[in-house]
C-alpha cells in the first residue's frame, strides 16, 4: 500500500462501506507515474466462513503503470435482527454500518404515549 499516492490515510467515511469501487476524491497520484486515472480492480475474491461472515477483498492498481496503491476490505455478516458492514481501505477510507433487517428498527422506534 502507497501512502505518497492518497491525500489522506484511512479517512472516516462514517457509514459509507463500499464492497466495490474507489474513492477517487482521496486518489492525489501514482507516486511512480505521477497519473491520476482511473483504478485497475484486481485479485478480487470473496469469500465466506462458517459463519456466515463475507469477505471482499481487493487491490486498487495504477491502471498505467500496475502500481499498487492500497488493499480494500468489505464485510459483511447478520448479528441477530441486525445487518453489519465494515470497510477498511487506505484509499477509500475507513466506515462502519449497522441496518436493521425489521422494517422497522427496534433501536429507532419513538414511542408515542
């Protein structure tokens, strides 16, 4: 992973989790081409545990010169009456996401009396 290539490490994205794609806003240039297109999205695999757990993972390339710029882990898994997301990526950031699988959200439920 190139820290010189993004404008800032592991920005908080808050919920935005991204099981694919880029950030490009974050993307300042390839350090050893000095290009700024767009990614080349290799290795990509998916896998799931035991669990239930899915892991995405993949590398965000130069699609100039096949620099890699950074690594990109997705998740996601149920938690009870709860769907659970993470992202961690040098590039795209860092975010969390819990969404209720109810129509409505037991958390969220405003009690009218």
């Amino acid at each position: 992973m190139c820290r010189d290539c993004v404008k800032e490490q592991h920005p908080q994205r808050g919920t935005i989790c991204l099981e694919s794609g880029s950030y490009l806003l974050n993307f300042a240039a390839c350090k050893d081409c000095g290009k700024k297109e767009p990614f080349k999205i290799t290795d990509k695999t998916s896998q799931e545990d035991d669990d239930g757990e899915e892991l995405v993972t993949y590398k965000h390339l130069c699609s100039s010169c096949d620099h890699l710029v950074a690594t990109h882990e997705y998740t996601f898994r149920v938690e009870g009456q709860y769907q659970e997301y993470t992202m961690t990526c040098l590039l795209c950031g860092t975010a969390a996401a819990t969404v209720s699988i109810l129509p409505e959200d037991p958390n969220n439920i405003n009690h009218i009396f």
